[in-house]
C-alpha cells in the first residue's frame, strides 16, 4: 500500500499525522521534513529572549521520537522538487516517492524586499527554528553585533519581537511605512496604546519610513541603516519582519489551484483529487488564510478524518488570538475581511466590531480587559458561510 505523504514537518504537518493516528494506526505514513523535522512551538520564536531560551531550548520533541511514537517514517532534510498528480509521485532529493493521498503543509516564507548596501545579506527573519538560531547567534555576547536591533515592521510579528528584545536588554528600533503598529488590525485608539506601552521600554519607531540600505559601519561596528526618510540608524543586527506569504512554490507547479494560497475547499482538497493542504500555505473559504494555532489545529483534525475515510469539513469557529506583547497585552477577534462595520469602544481596553446592524461581529481587548476574552467571544455572532 502506497502511504499518506506530509510535505511539512511544522505545526500542520506533525498535528495531521498525530490526529490521523488516532483514528488510522496502520496505514503507513511519511512525512518529508527540509529541516531536522524537530518539533516546537513557533509562536514561541518571537518570545525566547526575554526568557532566556535558546534553540535547543525550544523543542518541544525531537523528530526521532515524534516518528517513533507516531509510528511514521520521517524523511529529514529532504526536499521536494516536484509532484506528479497524475501519477501520484513526487520527485525529491532523496529520491522519488508514490503516495495514495497527498497533504502539503508547507507552510509560508517570509516576504523579503530589495534592500541595497553591502551589508543587505546580513538582515536576518525568523520563520523557523533554524532562523531563530541564526538570529540567536548574531546577538550573543561577543559576537560583535552588539545590542542595537532594528526591526522591519511594526505588525504582529515585529511588535512581538520587539516586546521581546527590549525586556531581555536590546536597544530595539522599529521601522514602518505605515502609521502606528498593528495597523491592520488593531483599532487606532488600541494601536496607540501599544505604541506606547512598547515606548515604555525604550522601542523607538520610524513610522512612515522604510529601509533603502544596509551597510557595514566605516569603522567596523556594526551596520549603517539608511532609511527613506533620510535618517541614517546604527544596529548590530536588522530583523525583517514585514509579513510572511503562502509557500504555493510546489502546488503551482503541480498545476494546482492558487491564489493567495493554496485554494482548498471545506474538506481541505485542492483542485487535484487525492491532495489536501492546510496551514499557512492554505487558503479557504472565501479567499481567507488563516496562519494561527487554532485554526490549524481544527485543520488537522478535520482532515485527519477525512484520510481516515470519513469526509469531515473544517468548521473554523470563533477563534480568539492572544498577541504576545506582555507590556500591553492584546486578544483579537477579528471580523470576516471586507466586513462592512466599524469599531465601538463601550469601555476602556474593550472595543467591538459591530455590523451595519449593530450586530457584534469581533472584539479586540487590551490590557486587564484580556480577562473578558470568554464572554466577548459568546456576544460574537459568527457571519453565515
């Protein structure tokens, strides 16, 4: 019997294999890994310094006991060069495989803008653990990079990582094109807030600015940043951090259906039979991706049921995020994209998005009103389809 192959060992890959087992102990599966295949948390990434941890550190499982308890084969630092739906194979660098069903979880690259200066090469992001570690060797003591980091963008990922450089003692910089952080999802009064909650700890910001060009420092200490709005910033490290897109590499070539991802319907299967995709290279209903946990986990699980041979749709309800910025503390709901409404403050730290109706549709809470996230969540009404 040909086996279920993953093509992903993060979060969506490792969760489907788990979930699948417990349905399906016997069917043979493979699941292809670039890296070591190791497991962790990748939430954890943009919290590690200020805790003190370093690469190993998070971990969760090593690969070698994941695919021993899972009773899977792992194919680590593999890569896969292409897929054959019609036969049913992929080509990859350990050589060709067949398979019965194919699932992609090959989750999302950080988006990268030309940068110029000699030193462009050096601006690190984090999408993995193998980033991390690079990013975590750079600021080692004694490495020379010092403690000055400037960061590309001022969105979830860039708030995060500068919450967490500047508690563990970084001199941090944000650098935006926009106007405030969290722009896209946060209401301005709560962007406000974060801003200067995350002041508060010595980040400064360079809003309507970008990068033009890094380079190394004339006198060899570090980089020089010129940004477009002609002020010229040292750093020993620059962490880009402008949003991450869907890895569709693999699936367009295939022929598959893409778009901003890779276009699933409710029970994950792509435009090809017998071949699924979740996670953050997926994209669902209506045009919408969904790069969180939770979502991933429903994924999972609903297509853990559908390999198992019994066709389940992935239902997402209501799925509150948690931003990990302890100086300002954030949860949000957000509404459906292109939602027609606008936000309402009935309170401080609590704001609703409410329909032309006046029916809630999201909420977004700061601070100690974090605690209302339950009973928000049972006022929302979730829009049909």
């Amino acid at each position: 019997m040909n086996p279920i192959l993953i093509i992903g060992a993060g979060l969506a890959g490792w969760t489907t294999a788990r979930e699948l087992r417990k349905l399906d102990p016997t069917t043979p599966v493979v699941v292809i890994a670039a890296d070591s295949g190791d497991f962790y948390a990748k939430p954890s990434l943009s919290n590690a310094f200020a805790q003190g941890k370093g690469p190993a550190q998070l971990v969760s499982t090593p690969a070698a006991r994941m695919a021993e308890t899972l009773g899977v084969t792992l194919l680590a630092h593999t890569r896969v060069q292409a897929i054959d739906t019609a036969a049913q194979t992929v080509t990859t660098s350990a050589g060709p495989l067949a398979w019965r069903q194919l699932v992609l979880a090959t989750g999302a690259q950080p988006i990268r803008v030309p940068i110029e200066g000699d030193a462009a090469d050096q601006v690190l992001s984090v999408n993995s653990l193998q980033d991390f570690a690079a990013l975590h060797a750079q600021l080692q003591p004694g490495s020379g990079a010092g403690r000055e980091v400037l960061i590309m963008g001022a969105g979830l990922i860039g708030c995060e990582f500068a919450n967490d450089l500047a508690s563990a003692g970084f001199r941090v910089s944000v650098v935006d094109p926009g106007a405030r952080p969290l722009a896209a999802l946060l209401p301005e009064a709560a962007s406000t807030e974060l801003r200067q909650a995350l002041e508060a700890l010595g980040v400064r910001f360079h809003f309507g600015s970008t990068v033009v060009s890094v380079r190394h420092d004339a006198a060899g200490a570090g980089l020089q940043v010129l940004l477009s709005n002609g002020h010229l910033a040292h750093a020993g490290s620059v962490l880009s951090a402008i949003g991450l897109r869907a890895d569709t590499v693999l699936a367009k070539a295939a022929g598959l259906g893409v778009e901003r991802g890779i276009v699933v319907n409710r029970q994950l299967q792509t435009s090809a039979a017998q071949v699924y995709a979740l996670g953050d290279c997926a994209q669902y209903d209506h045009g919408v991706t969904l790069p969180y946990v939770m979502p991933i986990m429903t994924a999972a699980r609903a297509l853990a049921a559908t390999l198992a041979g019994t066709p389940t749709d992935a239902v997402f309800s209501l799925m509150p995020v948690s931003v990990k910025t302890p100086a300002l503390p954030l949860v949000l709901a957000l509404p459906a994209p292109g939602s027609p409404g606008q936000w309402s403050s009935p309170e401080a730290g609590l704001w609703q998005w409410l329909d032309e109706a006046g029916v809630q549709r999201g909420f977004v809470l700061s601070g100690k009103q974090t605690a209302q996230r339950m009973a928000q969540s049972k006022q929302v009404v979730l829009q049909a389809g």
